[in-house]
C-alpha cells in the first residue's frame, strides 16, 4: 500500500511540473505568435507620454529576433527569454538599429526604445504583453494588434 501511495504522489508531482512547464512554453508561444501594438506606458517610468497619433508595434519573429515600429521609425533587434525555478519569465531585449527619419515625436520614440531595452521580465497573456523593467517596474503594456 505504501509503495503504491508514493507512486501517486510522483505521479502527481510530475503532473505539476510538467503542467508548469507547458503553462510557461504557452506563454513564450503567446508573446511570438502575436504582432502587439502599445497600448500604454507608465509615464513615470518611461519619462515620456505616448502620444495619441503614436502607433507603436513590436512582432516578436522566432525565438530570436523581434522588429516593429517605434511611432515613426522601425526598429529590430534580439532577445533571449528563460524561465527561472520560480516561473518568472525573463526576457533579455537589445534593440540592435533603426530607420533615421526624422519625425515630430521622436522624443517619445528615442524613450520607447530605452524603456524596451531596459524589460527584464514580461507577461504575455492572450489579450496583453506586460513589459517590467529591471527595477520591477511595469513600463510597457501592449495588446493584440487589430487586422
């Protein structure tokens, strides 16, 4: 009775973590298989409001590379994400170049790309990709483009 008690028990702790595991593949799979458009920034922490006409994107390609448009420019880059023993999903960004035009808000635009450069951890749901930065800060939160 007692061998047939802790093989349940195994068998419900492996259930656990590979039910975390896939929990946290799904949310890497969600933050690649959509194209996010900014809907807010945390002005405090960015230092710079997004503007009404701004439409900020950011696709997230494969499980290496990610390109958008900062409002005006595009811009693309790098990232490595890793998932540490308590489930927060890091996520390493480096914004590696970007178009040069010249633009009415390129304030706003130059302030996006640090604070992108600066997430530390994300959150990707279906409908939101929450972006906090080093200090644990939430600085970046995007939703689902619209087609």
């Amino acid at each position: 009775m007692k061998n047939i008690t802790k093989f349940i028990m195994v068998l419900a702790v492996s259930a656990t973590i590979v039910s975390c595991a896939d929990s946290k593949k799904a949310n890497v799979e969600n933050l690649v298989a959509t194209e996010w458009t900014l809907d807010s920034v945390v002005t405090e922490v960015v230092g710079v409001p997004l503007s009404a006409e701004s439409v900020v994107t950011i696709m997230f390609s494969d499980s290496t590379s990610f390109a958008g448009n900062g409002g005006c420019n595009q811009y693309f880059g790098t990232f490595t994400t890793e998932v540490t023993p308590d489930s927060e999903d890091i996520i390493a960004i480096e914004t590696k170049g970007r178009t040069m035009a010249m633009c009415p808000n390129l304030n706003f635009e130059d302030s996006y790309i640090k604070a992108l450069d600066d997430v530390a951890t994300f959150t990707a749901e279906d409908d939101k990709l929450i972006m906090i930065n080093s200090k644990g800060d939430v600085s970046l939160i995007f939703v689902p483009t619209k087609k």
